[in-house]
C-alpha cells in the first residue's frame, strides 16, 4: 500500500469500515482507514506532530488487543469492543481499546473539521494557519495544557498555504468531479464520527479521560 495519501483510498477503505447495515464499524478495518487519512497529516510538516506521535501510538495498542485476542473476535467492530470491556471491568486501563479509541475519536474530530476549513475555505481570505488554529480550538485545545497551545498557536503559521494544501487534499481526485467526491468523503467522515461518538455517548464514556 502506497505512503502517500489518495482521497479516493481513503474513502474507499473508510467505507468498506462499516458493517451491520452501517450501524458500527469493523474496528480492524476502521484502523486501517485511518490510517489512510492520518498520511494527509504528512503534509502538514511537524505542527502536528505531537498528535500524529499520539495517534500512532493508539493504533498499536488497538492492534495488539485485537492479536492477543483473536480466537476470541471479542474487538471485531467498535460496538463489541466497548461491550467487552465494560463487561469486563478493564475500559479504563491504557493498554485496552476503550481508551485509545476514544483518544482516535477527538482526534479524527479534528480532522475532519480541518479538511472540511481547507476545502470550504478555499475563496475566503482566511489563511491555513487561521483555519488550523481555529479548528483546534474547536476541538482538542481545551484537553491541552497551557503549554501545548501555545507551541500549536505559534506552530501553525508554519503551515503549507491553504491552496497547497488543498492540492494534496484533492491528490487522487484527478479524473474525477472533486466537489462531489468531497461530498461524499465529508458525509463518510461524519458517518463515522458519529457512530463513534453515539457509542461513547450511550455508554457515558464521552469523559473517561480528559486528554
């Protein structure tokens, strides 16, 4: 599979995530998907980086319970996953899925409204590390540290331009209509989101963990 991100992969593999009449996600090929995603993060140089860092670190140990556990298909979607370990008294511990999921959840949040900034935001004025900063307050920088904002607030002026980063945005889309593709890949994103953030609420785990 090729290092470089591809709108089209992406949704494609985001879509093949979701099962049971898209009522939940296959949780290994939802890993997967993001991952594709996450290389659009590449371009972003190392304003970043911490978060890429973090989620890295997240898809390890989701794939590590999902090895250990084979035999058992207990983390075969997201819904199960946080069944079992509910059931099981273990969603608070680092090393299991509930937490890293959740941390993946806030995380693809932002993404999603920052991809959503850059396209919808290519005829205004605003410039990338305004649309950057903006969205992460939206999202993530309340569960930061004082420092932390302040080294992303300084960070984002060393973004690419908006127009370079639509570009790779849109790499992938060459033969094809982008605004409808971009539609579609906004409507998946927010499909997925959804699922998740449904599940955690339903489960009162919205809040297990502040960052």
């Amino acid at each position: 599979m090729s290092d470089q991100y591809n709108v089209k992969r992406a949704l494609n593999a985001l879509k093949v995530s979701f099962v049971n009449n898209e009522t939940t996600l296959d949780l290994a090929k939802f890993i997967a998907a993001y991952k594709e995603l996450m290389k659009f993060f590449d371009h972003l140089g190392k304003v970043f980086g911490f978060v890429v860092h973090d989620i890295t670190d997240k898809f390890h140990k989701i794939e590590k319970a999902i090895a250990k556990d084979a035999p058992n298909n207990n983390y075969s979607t997201v819904h199960s996953s946080i069944e079992y370990e509910k059931a099981a008294g273990i969603y608070m511990k680092e090393k299991k899925v509930t937490l890293s999921l959740l941390r993946l959840m806030r995380g693809l949040d932002f993404l999603r409204k920052f991809i959503e900034a850059i396209y919808h935001n290519q005829k205004t004025e605003k410039k990338s590390h305004e649309l950057a900063w903006e969205v992460y307050q939206q999202t993530l920088a309340f569960r930061h540290k004082h420092m932390v904002r302040n080294l992303v607030k300084t960070g984002v002026h060393l973004l690419p331009k908006k127009q370079e980063l639509y570009l790779k945005l849109s790499t992938g889309a060459e033969t094809t209509n982008f605004d409808e593709l971009f539609n579609d890949f906004s409507s998946t994103l927010e499909k997925a989101y959804s699922i998740l953030y449904k599940l955690y609420e339903e489960n009162n785990f919205l809040e297990l963990v502040l960052a």
